[in-house]
C-alpha cells in the first residue's frame, strides 16, 4: 500500500512563502499527487487548488488564463529558472560568482572581481531580484550592495538595467546576459542615460577627478570583503581571511590540478604555431606517445 505523507508535508506547502497560500481544506488534493510508493517527490499537483469540479469550472470563468486559475504559477517560474542558471554556469563570466539564494528562487546573490578599467581590484556585492511572473514579468532588476559612484548605479545601488535591456524579450534575452553586461559597464564606462548625474558629468568633464573615485570605491570594497553576511541566507556569498590550517590544503589540490592538466592534453597532428592540419609527421606523434 502506498504510504501517506506525513501530515508536516501538508503543514510545510501552507507555510512556503514561495507558493500562493493555500486553503485548509485544499491541503489534501495538493498533497494527494505527491503520494509515492517508498518515497515521497515533488511534483506538479494534478488538479492544485481545485478539490472538486465544481470549484474548477467556478474559478475558470472567474479567472481568465490557465496560468493564473491555478497554483503551477510558482511552479512554472522555478522550472524555467534551473535552464537559466545552468546556461550561466556554462558560460563561465570571468571574474563573475552568482548563485540563487536558498530561501527563495527569485534572489541570486553575486560578486564581481574587477580585472581591469577604472574600477580594477574592486570587489562588488549585488543582487539579482526575479520577477514573480518570470520569464513573462520584465527583466530581473540588478541591485548592488557595495557602494558605488558609477553614472550608470544610482546613489541608493540601483542598477540601470534598462540601458541595455530596454524590452524584456523572453525568447532572446537570458539571466547570463544580464550579469555580463553588468561586468561590462565596469570595464567601459557608459555614461549615457545616467541614473547618477553626478558621475556621468564628472566622467565626462572631469575625467581624471572621476577616477580618484573610483578607486575609493575599489578601497572601501576591500575594506568590507570581510563583513558579516547581512541574511541569513546560507546561499549568501561570504569570504574569510586565508587560515593555512583551513586552506591551505585546498589551495594546494587546487594548484595541483592546474599544474598536471597540461600533462594531460591528448596527442596533436598539429605543430606549434600552426594551422595546417597533419603538419606533425606520424613518426613525431609516435614519438611523443611513447
């Protein structure tokens, strides 16, 4: 006989605040599906919300839209978030570390280290916040937590996303292209459409004034590297002084992996500073494989 979920499951939906309160007695058709020989998954409800027809055809002609008569709204925004974290993770944005918060799916923590322009050396906290409706509600707001003077970051961390992303168009545009141009504005600074007039005039007429201010910002960022994470979110992204005793067994794999993945790379037809193909003869490739 297949076993009930235990009745802290039905109390665990109702107080998810990532999901759309759920009625007492509608506690039970959510958590009929989710009953499992052996084990209990999550999946989507077959009818969520809806114990009985009555109420479904009430609430379809109440309600216009499949997607707001029920409750996969939540669902829908989770699952079309996992392809669009895996598809930054692939893209490897140098200098870029993000990942979402485990509270909720709709809050990506980030850091950047910029590598190079006026803002070389800083170290920057942000957060990306989701629409609700995503990828249908707008493009995701960037939000900094380290303070910068920076024409296109208003005084209170805003970032002006619609700069680049002036219409959200859900079948182009990606949660990946968003982080980069953020790392791009760091490297050329832009200083059209200013959402810090300030900066903008300054970078413009005052360029080298500009620059002293930048490099405060870099100088207060590693300053607060260390400070205490602000949630307690454990998806936060924080960092600790280096403790030999702690890492430096890690550093030391690390660097390990780097220095024998040159001894691993696979035989080659192709010499040295060539591009013609088959231009190492086989009596060389022998050669090296022995």
């Amino acid at each position: 006989m297949p076993r009930s979920p235990p009745k802290r499951l039905a109390h665990s939906l109702a107080m998810d605040s990532s999901f759309s309160p759920i009625e007492e007695e509608e506690l039970e058709a959510v958590a009929e599906p989710l009953k499992r020989q052996g084990s209990i998954r999550k999946v989507l409800p077959a009818t969520p919300g809806v114990p009985d027809p009555a109420k479904l055809v009430e609430r379809t002609n109440s309600l216009p839209g499949i997607r707001s008569t029920s409750q996969y709204g939540p669902y829908f925004t989770e699952y079309s978030l996992i392809p669009e974290y895996n598809m930054l993770q692939g893209c490897a944005i140098p200098g870029v570390y993000c990942v979402p918060a485990a509270n909720t799916p709709l809050m990506w923590f980030g850091v950047i280290f910029v590598r190079q322009g006026p803002y070389v050396g800083g170290v920057f906290r942000f957060n990306i916040v989701i629409p609700e409706n995503f990828p249908d509600g707008g493009c995701p707001k960037v939000e900094f937590q380290s303070k910068l003077f920076h024409p296109q970051i208003s005084p209170e961390g805003d970032f002006n996303i619609g700069r680049g992303f002036s219409e959200w168009n859900k079948n182009m545009h990606h949660i990946w292209q968003v982080v980069d141009y953020v790392r791009k504005s760091f490297l050329k600074i832009d200083p059209g459409q200013p959402v810090n007039e300030e900066a903008a005039k300054m970078y413009k007429m005052n360029h080298e004034k500009f620059m002293a201010e930048a490099k405060k910002c870099v100088s207060l960022s590693i300053q607060r590297i260390y400070d205490l994470s602000p949630t307690d979110d454990p998806h936060y992204i924080s960092f600790e002084p280096f403790d030999s005793k702690t890492h430096e067994s890690l550093r030391e794999k690390i660097y390990s992996q780097e220095s024998s993945s040159e001894d691993s790379r696979g035989l080659s037809w192709v010499a040295s500073n060539s591009t013609k193909p088959f231009s190492v003869p086989i009596s060389g490739v022998i050669q090296n494989s022995s």
